[in-house]
C-alpha cells in the first residue's frame, strides 16, 4: 500500500449528464484539480469512472486533515468560483455527493 501523507480524504462523487461531459473533463482536469492543490493543505488528486453502478465520477483528495476544509482558503475557493466552474461543477450539472474520512 502507498504510504500517504495526510490524515484526511475528501471523497466526492458526482452524475454528469452525458451532453456536459466533455466540458466537465476539460474543467476537471485543466482548471479544477490545479485550483485545489494550490490550497494549503490538500496533498494530492486523484479520479475514478465506476465500472458498475454510479454515480459515475469519484474524486478522491488527500488532504493533511480534515480541518483543511474549514480553511480560509479553501473557503475563499468555495465562495467565489470562477465562469468555468459555475459552467462546468457537477453542482450546476447532476447530483453531487460527498464525504470527509479521518484516519
């Protein structure tokens, strides 16, 4: 097993309709991932297509704790998203879940 960082894992499942997924890909991986390492605290991307069942997509970021997700900068992040993420975040296009794991 790969030896992590972190203590913390956000996980973030999401249905995107099949007519918004190639923008989503695009935005996911040309602006999205960027702008979450870029916040203090988060380790490490990574993303996943279900095989079978759904939702579809799954992010999973390491995180060094949970408490990253109650940072001012992440916070910043969240509250002014840019055109492309208001366009493109599974929470303008499908249903979104998601959940924070400590270890």
């Amino acid at each position: 097993m790969a030896t992590k960082k972190g203590s913390g894992l956000l996980m973030v499942w999401a249905e995107v309709p099949a007519d918004k997924e190639p923008g989503f890909n695009r935005w996911y991986n040309e602006e999205h991932v960027a702008e979450r390492l870029a916040v203090p605290g988060f380790l490490n991307a990574a993303r996943y297509e279900a095989v079978k069942g759904g939702p579809k997509h799954l992010a999973v970021y390491e995180l060094e704790s949970p408490a990253v997700l109650d940072s001012p900068a992440y916070k910043q992040v969240l509250a002014n998203p840019t055109p492309w993420t208001k366009r493109c975040s599974p929470t303008s296009s499908g249903p979104r879940s998601s959940a924070t794991c400590t270890r």
